[in-house]
C-alpha cells in the first residue's frame, strides 16, 4: 500500500479526498473538517472582496494555501468565457495553475454544458493551466476532455449537492477502463458508502463539499469520508470475489460431527 | 480638496468618488485589502500587482477585486 500513491500533474499527495469548502456555518468549522477530512487539496471560489465590511474573515486566514493545495473553481460559470477570466483571476491571487473547471448549463439541475467546457479546457490547457474538469458520466465527453488535455476527469456522481450517489456506475467503469488519467468523482455524493463505492469502482480519489458541510455532524462526517475513501480504495486494489448465486460455506465440510 | 479634483469610479459594483490622481495601489490601501490575497481587474483587463502602483485611474474606470471564499 506504500507505493499507491495518488497523483496529479506529477504532484504526489497523501489523500485520496478532496475536500469543498463552501456551505460550511463558518471558516473555523470548515478549517476543523479539512484538517479532519485528511485532505490535502480543497476546492476554493473566486468572488468579490467584500468593500464596505473590512473585518469580514478571510478563507486564508483559516486555511493556509502554503499548506494545503487550494484548487480555485469555476462554480457559478455558464459560459466559456466566464470561466476563463475567472480562472485567469484566480491564478492572478497567486500563481495557481491546478483549476477546476466546472462550466454549468443548466440553473436547476446544475448539468455541465459540455460544449462550454471543452471549449474551455482547449484555452486554458494552451494558457498553461493544469485543469481538472468536472464532467458528466460521459465516456465519450470524458475522452474529449482527454485527448484537450486535462490533467484530471472528474465526473458527477449525481446533480451538485443532491446526495443522490453514483447513478451511473457502469459509465463510471467504462471511463476508469479507457483513461489513464486521474478519475476523480465530483459532486451527488451522499454519504461515506458512496465515496466507498466511488472509490471501488476504481477511482483514483473523491471530491465532496456538501455531503460532509450539511450533514448533522460535520466533523464527525469529515473523518467517515476519510476511512471511507481510504477503505474503499483497499478494497479496489484487493479485488472483489466473485458474484455467485449460490451458498457457498465459509467453513469446510471435512472433520463435520 | 474641491469636487474638481475628484473622479467617480465602480469598485465591485459600487460607485465611489476618489482623487483624480489616484493609483490603483491607493485604492486598495484605503480601502484595506491584502493586495498578495486578491486579484484586480481593470477595465476587464486583468492587472499585474506589481505594476498597481504605477496604473492612474480616469473617471469612469470599473475596478474588480476578487478573493478566495469557501466553495465546492
């Protein structure tokens, strides 16, 4: 297990969870779940300073990027255009490059337009970002991506902040069979077992904000996602038996009184 | 300081009146942001901070400065 190390643009990190820091009650919760959680990457948003309230907090002062690898998104993008300034912004604050791209086509359902997004990935992987692109459960969507460039597949489970766990898994397999690339499920995940399961179907990590922020007990939640994702990735590489519909006993037969 | 030498400018959506000699690097200061923990635009023209102290702002100038808050 020492060798399976988890790998982006040859950057080696530690865990395999990536963690969101929106929707938490404040910074300090939200710090306490990060640290928690194990995560070495968080996912970050580029919005206004707040002019008129000076002694606002600020993310950085909870959460210090000189330790922990802060991943600037896209949320709130619904055009190509939109997503590049803003990432073109955040790289400005201080020199990042590994970006999540997410560029949203739809309000309800918070669905990737896919079109946008490619488009997206071509300029920035020309600009010298290194991208992570949040994608639908798309084979075909997700080879596009690839062969753009991006350094990281990271398909919805289920629609943002649903909960709703991974619907497609046989998508999912098909995406880990055909990339080499980091295959990272983001967003719909619900609890602990769905990381676990993300993780079994053979991705290489797991991004989850709202499933640790709004449950009950954030903290608690943080550290079920971390043994979740570390259990499920042992149980990947350890390999499931055989699905079999008959009994089979667990104890042998010969010696019976 | 009389009304003439004042211009009006956008900063984050909002209208304020600042010296016409103002620099960009100014209006930061006064209004207290850590310049290494944001980023500005200009005009929609993404600014290099090194150089904010050199950018004179005219009337009608439209500034964003954008930080890193919590998000998924």
């Amino acid at each position: 297990m020492d060798k399976d190390h988890f790998i982006i643009e040859k950057k080696r990190f530690k865990s395999r969870l990536i963690v969101g820091t929106g929707k938490y009650k404040s910074f300090s919760e939200c710090a306490k779940a990060v640290k928690i959680s194990g995560a070495d990457i968080v996912t970050v948003a580029v919005r206004r300073v707040n002019i008129t309230d000076k002694k606002k907090p600020l993310l950085m002062d909870h959460l210090d990027p000189k330790k922990i690898t802060y991943m600037p998104n896209t949320a709130g993008c619904f055009t190509s255009n939109e997503a590049l300034r803003t990432l073109r912004l955040a790289r400005e604050i201080g020199g990042w490059k590994l970006v999540k791209l997410e560029v949203l086509g739809d309000k309800k359902n918070l669905f990737p337009d896919m079109e946008e997004t490619l488009k997206s990935t071509n300029v920035l992987v020309k600009e010298g970002f290194k991208v992570m692109v949040y994608c639908n459960d798309d084979p075909l969507a997700a080879k596009k991506l690839e062969d753009a460039g991006a350094s990281a597949i990271m398909p919805l489970a289920s629609p943002i902040g649903s909960g709703l766990g991974i619907l497609n898994k046989v998508n999912i397999k098909i995406i880990r069979k055909q990339t080499k690339l980091p295959l990272i499920i983001d967003a719909g995940i619900g609890d602990a077992a769905d990381a676990a399961e993300a993780m079994q179907l053979g991705c290489d990590g797991v991004l989850v904000n709202t499933a640790i922020a709004k449950s009950k007990k954030p903290l608690l939640m943080a550290e079920a996602m971390k043994l979740a994702v570390i259990s499920g990735r042992k149980s990947y590489l350890a390999g499931r038996i055989k699905f079999n519909f008959f009994g089979s006993p667990s104890s042998p037969k010969k010696g019976i009184i | 300081m009389t009304k003439k030498n004042k211009i009006k400018i956008k900063v984050n959506g909002k209208f304020i009146s600042v010296n016409s000699q103002s620099t960009v690097k100014n209006i930061l200061i006064g209004k207290k942001i850590p310049i290494n923990k944001v980023a500005i635009e200009l005009n929609k023209e993404i600014l290099n901070k090194s150089k904010i102290d050199k950018i004179k702002l005219k009337s009608k100038d439209i500034i964003e400065i954008v930080h890193f808050i919590g998000g998924g």
